[in-house]
C-alpha cells in the first residue's frame, strides 16, 4: 500500500484502488517530499579505453 505524507507529520496508507480519489479529495493537506537520489561519482580513471 502506498504511504501518503500529510502536514503535521501523520501518514496514512492509502490502497491502489482508492488512492487517486484520495488524493484529489485531499491534495491540501499532502506534504510534498522530494526524495533525493544518490549517484556514484564516474571515475574518469576506470573508463573503458580503446587502444587501436
């Protein structure tokens, strides 16, 4: 079941089939949280090299 994040600090999950309605119902409440992704730095050093 997804996980809704509300203002205040609740959460409440919410099943697929009524989480649009949800949603819509209650867009004022939802906190918005953006997630951060975590990428590896591309090592310059171990790139593939041709040698012709």
């Amino acid at each position: 079941m997804p996980t809704v994040y509300l203002k205040g600090g609740k959460t409440v999950e919410v099943s697929m089939e009524d989480l649009e309605n949800y949603l819509y119902e209650n867009h004022e409440n939802i906190e918005t949280r953006r997630k951060k992704l975590r990428r590896l730095p591309l090592d310059v050093a171990k790139a593939p090299t041709s040698s012709k």
